[in-house]
C-alpha cells in the first residue's frame, strides 16, 4: 500500500492514501459479506476504477433499455483488506469515494456506515472508532446495486468508478473540503484573494493555533501570505477569515490558464498537525446582460459543448488520462467550455479544466422531485438533497474553471408551478450557504412557460435548451437576462417552426450577437445509451421516428466514441477559430443533398473521403471553411470558386459528379495565402497502421495509452470502407483495456479482444500495470500483414 504525504520542514501528520488497488469483488447479493469473516477466497480480484455493467454483453432483453444503452445492471459487492498504519494511531481516518453508482452501502469491520444513493456525488465516512491496532487486518466491504431500472436516461455504469481514498489526519484538523479561496479584485496590477477555513478540534482541550496560507507562484516563490492566530476550542469546529493581496498577478484565463499553489498550514504546540495545497488560479469571471460572458474584465464567447461521464469503450471507468485525452482534442478544436451534464464530474476533469483552460458549468441533477425515470433520483430528493449539494459545491468550489452552478437539466418542475417556484429557491439557497460568488442557472427546455409563471426570474443566468427561436424577443422583453445556450444542436440548418427547430439566422443570432453568452453543443463525444439520438427523424415531429435496438448509443456528437473527429468537428474547428481551415466531407446518403433535411441531434449523412460504387453519380460535397474564398477542383480541374460569409451560409456547397482520383479544396486568405485540403479515392485494405496516442506511460496501474487503428490500401490511404475484424494482442509490462469502434450499433464486447473497423477505424486502449519495461501490441486480420507497435511503461 503506497502512501502519498505532504512534506515542508517539519513532519505533516497528514497521509493520503490511494485506496484504488487490491479490492475483491463479486457480482449478485452475497448476504453476510459485510462481515469481517466473510470467505471472499474466491472473488475476482480487481482494481478501482470498475464498472461491473460494461463488462457484460449488450443485450435487448436488459432492463437499462435504450436509455441505459441496453447493458447490465444488478447487484456487486467489493471486500478490501488492509492493515491499519501505526501512524493511524491518535488519529483520525476516513475513507472518501469520489463516485459509487449506485445506492451504495459501506461497512468496516461489519459495522454500517450508511448508504449514498445518488451515484455522482463525492462522499466520505469516519472509520476511526471501528479500525483494528496497528499491523491487524481491517475490512471495507461496499455493496452497489443498480438492479432498479431505468434510472437514468443515459448510460450510468454499475460499481466504484472513481478514485477512492484513505485520509488519515490529526484530531486538530482542517475539515474535508474545509478550505473556500475566491478571487474578490483582480487586473494586471493587483489581487485580493479571501480565504476561509474551517478548522475542528476534536481534541478535549482547547489547542492555540497558527493558520499559514500562502499562494506560491510557478516558480515556487511566495506570492503572498496570511497568518491567524487562533483558539480552537474543545469539541468545536472554528471558521477563520483570511485575505491575501499581491501584486502584478499572474491572471488565469483560457488563453492562459495560469496557476499558483494554494497551501494552508495549521501548527499547534511548535509542530505542523495539517496542511492543505491544490492549484488556485485568480480570475474574475462575469456575466452580462448584453456582453454575455467577461474573463478578467475581456469578453469571451463561450464556446462550449456537453458531454456525458462515460469513457467512452471504458464505459464509466474514466480515468485521468482519459481525461486529459478528450479535453485536448476538444481544445484543438477550439473549445473553451464545459457544461456538466448532467451530473457533478469527476475531480479529476475539472483538474486537467483549470490547467488545460477550459470554463465549466457545473451541474448537479437531471430531476428534481417530478422526476423523468420510473427509479430515479426524485424518489431521494427530498431526503437527500440538501446533502448533495453541500458536497458538489464544497468539493468543486475552489476550481477556477467553475464559472457558475447548475442545480438541474431540463426539469420537468417547468410543467408544475407551485413545484418550480418551490423547489429553485429552494436549491439556490442550500448552494449559497457553500457559495454565493457565482451564478446559479438551469438548463429550459420549455422557456414559454419557464418564463410565464417566473420560474426563469428566479435564476441568475437562464439556459435555454433548443430555445434559439426566443433568444432575440427574450432579449428585448427581458434586458436584465443573462442568455446561454445550454444546449444546441450541432447542424446549423433545420426547417420548420416548431419550438425547438429554428432558422439559420436564429442560429446565426447565437453565435455573433455578443448578448448571447454562447453554447454548448449537444454533444462533444458520443456516448452510450439514449440509445438512437443522432438518427431520429427530421421536421417539427422528428421524434416520431425514434430508433432503438440494434442502436445502444448516441450518435449526435462531433467526435465519435473511440476520439476520432467526425465531419461537425472540422465545421467547428473552422467557426471557432482565427487561423485558415479548410475541410472535405462527401455524402454517403442521398439524404445529405438536401442540407435542411438532417436528423435532429445530428450532421447530415457525410464524411471524410472519395469512394463511392458508381462513376457519374452526382454528390454533394460540403467545405468547412472559414477563408473568404475556395476553388474546388477534382482530378487536376476546377470545378468552380465560391465565396464564403457567415452572414450567409454556414458552409460551402457543391454538387460533383463522381470519378474516382482527387478531390481539393483549395482556399484563399483575405491577405492572398493559400490553404488546401484534399481528399483521395482508396483501394482494398492491404495493411494495418497502429498510431499510440503516447509511447511512454506511468508504471501506475493506470496509465493509458490510445491506440489508434487505421486500415490502409497499397498507397498508405485510409480505406473509408473497411470493416475488418482484428484481433488484438499485448504482452509484457501492459494489459488490454478496452477496444472500441465509433459504430453505435456494434455489439462487439468493448472488453474482449477484438474489434471491427468502422469507416476504417477503430481502437485498442492499453493500461499499464505495475511492471516496468516494454509492452507490445500486435493487430492481426485475416491474409493482411501482421502489425506491431511498442510502448514503454516506467
């Protein structure tokens, strides 16, 4: 068992333990596995971050159905033993769990902890009344049961999907999430920072104190500092108030997120007995009514999408790098902000946001009390909410990439008056006890009537879900209003006018009106359940065309599930940023001539290359763009220059006969330089092309690495066509994690070891293990050659 602990001058008694390895676990009830006698000889020994559900084969006949994505859901029970430290002693020890789905219910030692039924929430107990003497055995048991379905409208995975850990600390201690540092000034010559503590003496007599806190710079220098001198009575818990002020302040923004130290030392009686550090970025965040979002005073369009918790083929495993991994492609499309949807994240996300630059809206609940899903969490809310709150915000509240608070997602309180103007007030007032620096929203779905009973009023900023129609007269009838588009669509072209479709210019209205704070797509990544989303119909009824299995995921994101970019990234990549982008993509539908007639929460039916079955056949070729000018040209002749303005049309359109050869797009800037993209027709698949995200990992057990699998024909092009099944290998010092297509109805086990391409793609995750040293892959399909690549693990 390793043990991480800070270090200054002076001995901290204070551990933090990762409590991830070495747990057992079984699936289906076990009575008596509570108990520290329990035999579990026989359970499979697994690490955490698990989800049981993911393990188990798409199936129709699941009780998740479509929302769920149609996988598993039941009964697992996890057993840890562990010795206690001889550093235990004279302290206090907690476990703490950053995400259980869900209901779980936790014991040490057989003695009953409690139970956590909501399966996003950060939560801890107190063990140390129950732990055994130094060098004795001690035994955590969970049992989690997601047996009651549905209970959520996406996919949720089943098991002990986040980090957990031990913390051990002094009776005189800082409380979990004890430590709220919020910037009150901040420009280019100064800073204010106000900190408070909450410091418990669990002690019986009354201890004098000295509160350090310090902002360290990153070049480790102090910044600033402020010192309390305190009592801390007996028994009692004490609140200190601190202000630090520096000058010439390194700013954090998303151009540049720039981060200091925040590290607080409680000494008592000439020794340190607890210290507290995370990253801390100073940052004034704003909203307005009629210049939408300000950064440190400047005005930043939020450009944001949604995204769901799910790994993707990990299923609800998603691990730091994965992380950092999905935030980094959306960044290098110009993304710059996140909504949480619909569920607080994982602390790890919003790490890699505040250095990585992105801003969030932190979300807290999919349903209040009128709840959408026969067992979700409305049946928990009365009991539990107050509790879940004060542990989503008091855990996030210190992140400088959260800009504003979310207490629900397009709640069905905006069809019940009394429960609306209720339960808003109600939610905003628990939260501000924790915070009342930020805003707090929700995301309107039904804005006519969020508006005409004043639920909308009661909010500091309103999200409106597919509600671009009523930006322009909510604006006018409300100019106090802080507009966003919580959610939106990602394709800029629909007909009709019904409530949530709308036209160009009402799209345009959003993405150039500075009032309009900006939007979140819906989605980012692909994800599993909502099972068919990407695929419904089109027009006012688009949902009379809804389609289930074979489907078991959504398809309405502008990356696929594996991480690959499909065609509504490049267009976003073009919308979002300054430098040239020119882009491809080629119908595969005959639907995708006509460019109003597109599934809902999707992109028309294009992509990525030039291969199509019959010569002469008329196709319609979309160029993302945002240069003023583009020439396409196929086989070496023009076929035309077009102008591009946004005011006008969101992309460039043509329709070309097809021959086999080379289709490019070449673009001119506005000061004359070129910028050219191309597409090539490919033949059969002949080899295999391995392409690892990263070649060196950590030695940690957790680690990853994406491998990226390409089918190409003779040439080196990519076939678009090709769907071979490849069987994967790996030895050495790494194991096969996961595998995964961006296909939403494949049911190919994301956890065996093999996977069909789709267009082309697909991909092999590798996790280290604790062993130094080379870890091999080997892809193998069918007659073509045998592929290898090699990564390293230290």
């Amino acid at each position: 068992m390793s043990i991480v602990s800070y270090s200054t001058a002076q001995k901290i008694n204070k551990t933090k333990i990762p409590f991830d390895f070495g747990w057992r676990f079984a699936l289906n009830d076990h009575p008596g596995a509570e108990r520290p006698e329990f035999d579990d000889a026989n359970w499979r020994l697994v690490d955490v971050l698990h989800d049981f559900s993911i393990e188990h084969p798409f199936d129709s006949a699941n009780r998740t159905g479509a929302g769920g994505g149609y996988t598993y859901s039941g009964i697992g029970w996890y057993r840890k033993h562990f010795r206690s430290e001889p550093g235990f002693s004279g302290r206090k020890v907690e476990v703490l769990f950053d995400g259980v789905y869900r209901n779980s219910e936790v014991w040490i030692n057989g003695h009953y902890l409690g139970i956590r039924p909501y399966g996003y929430s950060s939560f801890y107990y107190d063990l140390t009344q129950y732990l055994k003497p130094a060098g004795q055995e001690n035994v955590i048991a969970v049992k989690v049961n997601t047996t009651e379905q549905p209970n959520s409208r996406w996919y949720t995975g089943s098991g002990i999907y986040r980090h957990v850990w031990l913390v051990a600390k002094n009776k005189l201690h800082i409380d979990q999430w004890g430590v709220f540092a919020r910037t009150v000034e901040a420009n280019n010559d100064k800073a204010s920072i106000d900190i408070s503590i909450a410091l418990s003496n669990e002690t019986r007599g009354d201890r004098p104190c000295t509160v350090i806190t310090k902002l360290i710079n990153a070049a480790g220098k102090e910044a600033g500092r402020a010192t309390s001198k305190v009592e801390a009575g007996a028994g009692l818990e004490l609140k200190i108030e601190q202000n630090i002020r520096i000058n010439k302040p390194a700013l954090w923004s998303v151009e540049q997120p720039r981060l200091y130290q925040l590290q607080v030392e409680v000494q008592s009686g000439g020794k340190v007995v607890d210290h507290y550090a995370s990253s801390f970025g100073i940052r004034i965040a704003q909203f307005d009514p009629n210049k939408g979002f300000l950064l440190n005073e400047k005005q930043v369009k939020l450009k944001g999408v949604n995204n769901h918790h799910d790994g993707g083929p990990l299923g609800a495993v998603v691990v730091d790098g994965t992380h950092k991994r999905q935030l980094e492609i959306l960044k290098s499309m110009g993304c710059n902000a996140l909504r949480m949807s619909h569920n607080p994240p994982s602390p790890e996300l919003l790490a890699y946001a505040d250095t990585l630059g992105f801003v969030v809206i932190d979300e807290l609940f999919d349903e209040w009390m009128d709840g959408k899903t026969p067992a979700g969490y409305a049946a928990h809310f009365t009991k539990w909410y107050e509790k879940d709150v004060e542990n989503w915000i008091r855990r996030d509240r210190n992140h400088p990439c959260v800009i504003a608070w979310s207490i629900g997602n397009e709640v069905r309180e905006q069809y019940n008056k009394e429960n609306a103007l209720k339960i808003t007030p109600m939610l905003i007032e628990a939260s501000r006890k924790y915070d009342n620096t930020r805003p707090f929203t929700a995301a309107c779905n039904e804005i006519v009537n969020a508006n005409s009973f004043g639920m909308a009023g009661l909010l500091d900023i309103v999200g409106y879900n597919y509600q671009e129609a009523f930006y322009k007269t909510d604006h006018e009838k409300y100019p106090n209003r802080v507009i966003f588009g919580s959610e939106t669509v990602i394709y800029p072209y629909h007909t009709g006018d019904c409530w949530q479709l709308r036209s160009y210019d009402q799209w345009l209205e959003g993405q150039v009106k500075d009032y309009v704070a900006g939007e979140f797509l819906w989605t980012g990544f692909d994800y599993i359940g909502e099972a068919g989303i990407g695929d419904v119909g089109t027009g006012c009824k688009f949902w009379e065309k809804w389609p289930t299995w074979p489907w078991r995921g959504a398809s309405c994101g502008v990356i696929d599930m594996c991480g690959f970019p499909k065609p509504g990234f490049w267009f976003r990549k073009a919308l979002w940023n300054k430098e040239p982008v020119v882009h491809i993509a080629v119908q595969t539908d005959t639907s995708a001539r006509n460019r109003e007639l597109c599934s809902f929460w999707s992109w028309p039916k294009v992509e990525t290359h030039w291969n199509h079955d019959r010569k002469g056949d008329t196709l319609a070729v979309h160029v993302y763009t945002n240069v003023p000018e583009v020439e396409l040209k196929l086989n070496g002749r023009s076929l035309g220059t077009r102008k591009w303005e946004l005011n006008k049309e969101a992309f460039l359109f043509w329709e070309v006969p097809y021959e086999p050869g080379k289709l490019e797009a070449i673009g001119k800037t506005a000061d004359g330089k070129r910028v050219s993209f191309s597409v090539q027709t490919a033949g059969e698949p002949a080899t295999i092309m391995l392409s690892p995200d990263k070649k060196v990992l950590k030695a940690n057990r957790q680690d990853l690495s994406y491998v990226a699998v390409q089918v190409l024909d003779v040439n080196g092009l990519p076939v678009p066509f090709a769907n071979n099944r490849i069987t994967f290998e790996v030895t050495g010092a790494g194991k096969l994690a996961a595998v995964g297509n961006g296909d939403q109805q494949s049911h190919t086990p994301l956890k065996g070891n093999q996977m069909e391409a789709w267009q082309g793609k697909c991909i092999a995750i590798i996790q280290s293990t604790g062993r130094k040293g080379e870890i091999t892959i080997t892809a193998r399909s069918g007659s073509l050659p045998v592929a290898t690549t090699t990564l390293k693990a230290e």
